[in-house]
C-alpha cells in the first residue's frame, strides 16, 4: 500500500445522510460535523455563538470514526457552558468509501486505483434548548448541577448501587 | 517528570473499569499509556498537559524538577474497589481483545434471557472512557447488527474527573495534583420485543 495515496474520500451512505440524522425532531437545526482534524475550540466558538442567539433552538454534532470523541467532548463542554440542554444521543454505522491511487502517477495512463469500503461508528447528539420526547432512545434530560464533577451513576437506580455523594 | 492519573472522588462510577472486561488491566494504566503514545492533543477540552509531562528523562516543567514516577501502587491502591454495579455493565477498554470483550456481550445477552427465564428484557451497560468511547459504540452498534433487530441501542454521555498526581522526586515539594476532564459514554442495549 505504499505505493498508494489516498485521493479522496467518498461517503456512500448519501441517501441516508440527505434528510440529516435528526430531521424527525430538529429539521432546522445547526449542524456541526466533527472531523477529526477539527479543533475544539473552533467549533466551540461558532457553537456558543450560535446557541447564544435565542432563535436558535437546536444544534447538531455528528462526527464518525476518529472524530467520535471529539464530537462527545464537544457536546460534554456546550452543555457546561449552557446549562439546561436536553439531548438525544444517536449511534449508527456510516459507509465511507476510500479511492487510492498509486504514487507517483505514471506518465500516461492514470495508474491503478483502489477502492477500500469502510464502515465507521457514527455518532449523532441533539442538543436542544427546548424539552424533547424523553421516551427517546438516547435521551438524557439537562443535569441539575450537582457539586460540579463529572455526572454520577445516571443508571444507578437499583438497591445495588451504593450510595452516591 | 512522570505522571500518576486516579480518579476524583466526583468519578465513583466508573472506577470499575478495569472490571470484568480487562485481564487485569486498570483503565488508569491505559491512560497513562495513552497519553504517552498520544500526547494531550486528544483529551476532552483541556490542553494543559504540556509533552513534557511524557518524557521519562525528567525534563522540567513548571516549577518542579525531574519527578520521580509515583510507583505503580500508588495508582492501584488509589482505585475504588468498587466493582461493575451490576453483573451487566460491561467496561470497554483498549487493552482486551475486541472480541474477546463483544462475545462477553453476547454471552450476557443471551444468558440474561434464556438463563434467567424471569420477565423483562435483559439489558446490558457498556461503558468507554476517552479512546474506548469509539469501541463501546463498535461494540453496541455490532450486537445491534447481529441481533436481526431484537436489541436496541441507546446511549448516553457524561464528563469524567481524572485527577493527576504528580510526586516530586526529590521530596521536599509537594506532590501536586492535576485535574481534567475526559468524556464518557453509556450504552444501554436492550431487548425489544418485535411487534
């Protein structure tokens, strides 16, 4: 493969990315797409800028394979600048399709070209201003603030739990 | 100047993680690990850890010298021994096999129904720190694609304190203590009755 660079990156999932991941409950929300060359605090600024504008209700981060942890990072950070965010948190695999074509370019013909198909762990997260349906997969309703760490247990609801600060 | 990670007191939940799906390995060992292959580029917002901090020849950093490595008990003696919560939380870390880790998924869901035989719909809680975040969504997303649509996926996010404790060689500084956050996810994998 080392003769091969990669020329570009196709993503042939279009049909199911064309109405967006959350069109059914945010059609007109702002989306950010993580990559995962993106810088936090790049999106950070544009988001809060964003979310700060009280017409703007809804916002959208969805990033796939390397960006995953970075987009649950952005979305961990936006809700402790702006408290109060209700968020649905979506998984689903995204088919990409690589095209590597051999390097250096012979002179004439363009030279082989691989095709390499990947199917990536996508992440999607709505964070919305106004409550949602909390009978939705992946739902987590704002945090009341606690002493300011990290969130507890949220599933820490039976007996065997022991007991949380 | 080398770093020790233990969890705050606020991250009782997730201690475990180098529970059931580890052979031994704390989360807090990857970690280190990670950081000194990855740098502290990719952590959750915070940039604070300079490279410095990875190098084992003790260069400086701040105002302490070349710290000595706080031994890798200190680590483990700080860990919560509190074990997974419930016999279906699953911890995903980078350290086991993926598949060992997804066929103890398997197994626990299909042991939960057809073992138990009691009602309700056995689910199980895969949970991922930093790096392991993208795992546990490959984890989940792959029972969900075995399972011909009898399970469903839903995930939650949250914030992890990690604290550092940085020990000075010399011993006559204080140990000094850094804290960051690192992003966390839930996955709660369920099973649906079909309709």
């Amino acid at each position: 493969m080392e003769n091969f660079k990669k020329v570009r990156t196709e993503d042939s999932d279009t049909e199911a990315e064309s109405p967006g991941p959350f069109a059914d409950l945010a059609p007109g929300a702002v989306e950010m797409k993580v990559k995962e060359g993106s810088k936090i605090r790049n999106l950070l600024g544009f988001a809060a800028a964003r979310m700060e504008q009280p017409a703007t209700r809804t916002i959208v981060f969805s990033g796939c394979g390397r960006a995953v942890t970075k987009t649950v990072t952005c979305v961990e950070i936006l809700k402790r600048r702006l408290a109060g965010l209700h968020q649905v948190t979506r998984l689903r695999y995204r088919s990409l399709r690589e095209v590597w074509e051999s390097r250096p370019p012979p002179p004439g013909c363009p030279g082989p070209s691989l095709s390499v198909h990947k199917n990536v762990p996508a992440v999607s997260i709505l964070l919305s201003k106004d409550a949602l349906d909390p009978g939705q997969p992946g739902y987590q309703p704002p945090e009341p603030r606690p002493d300011g760490g990290g969130s507890q247990g949220r599933w820490c609801r039976s007996g065997s739990c022991e007991g949380r600060t | 100047m080398r770093v020790v990670t233990r969890a705050s007191g606020a991250w009782r939940s997730f201690h475990s993680w180098c529970g059931c799906s580890s052979v031994g390995a704390s989360f807090l060992e990857l970690l280190l690990a990670r950081e000194e292959r990855a740098g502290p580029g990719t952590r959750g917002g915070r940039r604070s850890l300079p490279k410095a901090d990875m190098a084992e020849n003790g260069e400086t950093w701040g105002a302490s010298e070349a710290e000595l490595d706080p031994v890798e008990y200190t680590l483990r003696k700080r860990l919560p021994h509190r074990l997974p919560r419930r016999p279906n939380d699953i911890y995903v870390n980078m350290k086991t096999d993926f598949k060992a880790q997804l066929a103890r998924c398997q197994k626990l869901l299909e042991g939960g129904g057809g073992g138990r035989g009691q009602g309700g719909c056995p689910e199980i809680y895969i949970h991922g720190l930093g790096l392991a975040i993208n795992r546990a969504i490959n984890i989940a997303l792959q029972l969900q694609a075995s399972s011909f649509g009898a399970l469903q996926v839903a995930a939650n996010t949250s914030t992890v304190e990690l604290v550092d404790e940085l020990e000075p060689e010399t011993n006559t500084r204080e140990p000094l203590t850094r804290t960051r956050n690192n992003s966390a996810i839930h996955i709660r994998v369920f099973r649906v009755t079909p309709k």
